[in-house]
C-alpha cells in the first residue's frame, strides 16, 4: 500500500470537522451501500479524562433506500502517549488507536461477530478506515474516507 503519514498525537490531528464516504459491502449478499455525511471531533467536557466527542451524520442508503443515520463515540486520551482509547457513548471499550506510524490495526469482538479495523492516514487532511466485519451473523467491509473540513478561504494543504 502507499505511504503513511505518522501523526505523534491522534486527538490534535482528529480535532475539527470532517467530510465523509462510507461504502458498505455485505460480501455474502453482495448488496452495496453508501454513507455519505460529516463527522466532527469536538471538546469532550465532564469528568473524567478529557478528550474527543465524536459525532457522525449524514445520510445511509442501503438497497435503494435512504435514510438518516448517526453515531456518537468518545476518543479519550490512551494510554501511551498520542494514543486514544475510543469508546461507544455509554462508555463501553470500542478499540484503541495509535497513528504515531500513520498506520494502525485493531479489533473489536461484538457478540459472534468480530470487526477488524485498519486506519490510514494519508496527509494533514485525509485519512481512511477499513473495518471488515466478520462472523455468522455479518459478513461486511466498511471503507471510510474522511477530508478536513476547511473554510473556503483557507488553502488545502499538499
């Protein structure tokens, strides 16, 4: 694959808001989706550590039919330095993160089902997640391509 651009503190880099694709394989029924939305990392405020409220919305069409969606997670600071600790809103563990390499791979076992996620950053303003989602129940690939969002006036950067 290409080149990974290593990012020394995740929660700095994730901070702001972010335009969204999802595709959506089910590779058993060979159905294909689309998400399509924004996802903003804002302050996380309240006790504990602080760190990321994470908050997806947008649009979900699955079989020709749409539909709003959205998801809230937590990004708290890991335990290494730079890293996250990334939980679901009712503070149950999701998976951990480390992008110091630009590259990170991490699991999440759910019921029979078990997700294995990739996380990619490409540059200061792209990055991309793969999550491949298998057991008796689910048979998935989820890839998502997220760009910063930034005013119009501010220039992209290379």
């Amino acid at each position: 694959m290409g080149e990974f651009r290593p990012v020394p503190d995740v929660l700095p880099y994730l901070a702001g808001s972010w335009w969204l694709k999802r595709s959506v394989r089910d590779l058993a029924s060979t159905d294909e989706g689309t998400f399509t939305g924004t996802t903003t990392f804002s302050p996380l405020h309240g006790s504990g550590p602080l760190g990321l409220l994470h908050h997806e919305s947008g649009t979900f069409v699955w079989r020709g039919v749409a539909r709003p969606a959205e998801r809230t997670l937590h990004f708290l600071p890991g335990a290494a330095p730079g890293t996250a600790d990334v939980r679901f809103a009712d503070g149950r563990p999701f998976h951990d993160l480390d992008l110091t390499s630009g590259r990170w791979i991490t699991g999440h076992p759910c019921a029979a089902d078990l997700y294995r996620g990739e996380f990619t950053v490409l540059d200061a303003d792209h990055w991309r997640t793969v999550w491949r989602v298998a057991g008796p129940a689910k048979d998935l690939v989820l890839t998502t391509d997220y760009a910063r969002d930034r005013p119009r006036d501010q220039p992209q950067a290379d």
